[in-house]
C-alpha cells in the first residue's frame, strides 16, 4: 500500500542531501524522502550491481513511495526496477535521464579507465574546474556552502568508479529485452527536461525511444528556464511543480 504524498528521490551521480535542502521548506503535504545508495555520502560500497539495485529496491518497498522521481543515473535505476517487476503500479517522474546515451558518449567510456577516474576526481576537487562547472551547468549560483556540499558529495562518492563499470552497453542490450518482454513496464512514466539542461539534452530521449518500444508514449514536460539542477536553481518553483504532479496522479 502506497504512502499518500511521499516521493520517493533517486538521484543522480554524486547526490547529496545538500542538493534538496533548500526545497524541502517549499513543500506542504509532501513527504520526500530520499533513497540513500551505497557507496554515496560516505556510505559502503556494494559489492555488485544486483546488491546495489536490490538495496534501492528495499528501501523503496519500504517506504511505499505514490511516485517515483528521477534524476539523472537515477532514471536508468527505475528502469532496471521495472525491469524486475517492480514499481509497475507507481508513477515514475524522470527529470533529465541519462539512459541510452550512455553507450554515445565519450566520457562514460574514458571513466572506465583507472587513471582517468583518479584524475576527474582531482579535477573535481579544484576551484577552477568547480567555477566553470558552476557557470555553465547552473541557472543561478547556489551559495558557498551548498557550492561546496555539491562537490563534496563527488568527493565522497566512492560508488563512481562502479557506476561506470557497471553502466555498460551490455546493461543496456539486457534491458531492452527485459522491458520488451514487460510491456507494462514503460507505462505510467513521464518524463521533465529544463530547456536549459546543458548536462543531458532531449536527444538522450531519442535515443531511448529508437531503442525501447513504448518509450515514445511518454508524455513530456519542458520548463524553458530550467537546467539540470532546478531543486538548486529554483527551489520553490521546483516543489510547486513536483507538488501539483503529485496532486495530478492523485497521489494526495
């Protein structure tokens, strides 16, 4: 039985709890609660990818969330759950997914190299590259202190490098046979992008529906003066919006 109001988070690469601190205030009869991963945030890491996913299963099981929202990695997650059979009767909210893209792009493949990964992390860590990062991939500056939890949640995220192990093309090959032979599986998802998403653009869901029958029923929602980060960006504005979706699927 589903929790009315609870959202249930799966967040992207790096998450921290720092990245939903300031929309938290904005929400009124929404209970969002965020689905920790192993290896994030200073966490163990899993020793596989059926642990890591079958721990997120638990803990959405046990919250019995009335929708689903994720961002980033994290819509490629609920489409693994779906693949198992799980979350079918509950909504799934996807905000910038990176799903299919992932075998197009150079950089998941260069990660999967030991000394590229060493590297990116130390790159991180720098006040240049997190200056640049800030400019291109934020609508508004956040404030120092949540400049500096975002990129500490990089930092102690040790679940990196498996991520890149573990997101494969043959991840990909594996879920388009398992969903082809759910086809309930790809219902009751929607999909959100900003309009000024500069880390996934909407050709990430082109690729996803050449490859997943289904995929082009979902209905999708561009907000012109988002980015990847509107729970940072715009807080209020991203409560409100997560809120009426809730009130919407009759989740409420």
């Amino acid at each position: 039985m589903t929790a009315p109001g609870r959202v249930c988070f799966l967040g992207g690469n790096g998450h921290c709890a720092a990245r939903l601190a300031a929309a938290r205030e904005f929400f009124a009869g929404i209970d969002l609660v965020e689905i920790p991963y192993a290896g994030f945030e200073g966490r163990p890491r899993a020793a596989s990818f059926e642990e890591f996913l079958d721990a997120v299963s638990a803990d959405l099981r046990a919250s019995a969330p009335a929708l689903v929202y994720a961002l980033g990695i994290g819509g490629l997650l609920a489409l693994c759950l779906r693949a198992k059979g799980e979350l079918v009767e509950t909504p799934i909210l996807l905000q910038g997914p990176i799903l299919w893209g992932l075998e197009r792009r150079w950089m998941p493949k260069l990660m999967r190299l030991r000394p590229a990964q060493a590297a990116l992390l130390r790159v991180f860590a720098t006040g240049p590259f997190q200056r640049r990062f800030v400019r291109k991939y934020f609508v508004r500056p956040p404030d120092a202190a949540t400049t500096a939890a975002f990129f500490d949640g990089y930092a102690r995220c040790s679940a990196a490098p498996d991520f890149f192990a573990w997101f494969r093309p043959a991840l990909l090959r594996s879920l388009e046979r398992d969903l082809a032979a759910r086809p309930a599986a790809l219902a009751r998802i929607s999909v959100w992008w900003g309009g000024r998403d500069r880390v996934v653009t909407l050709q990430e869901l082109e690729w996803t529906k050449a490859a997943l029958r289904g995929a082009d029923r979902w209905p999708v929602r561009v907000f012109p003066d988002w980015g990847h980060y509107p729970m940072i960006d715009a807080p209020g504005g991203w409560a409100k919006a997560l809120s009426d979706a809730v009130a919407d699927a009759g989740a409420v």
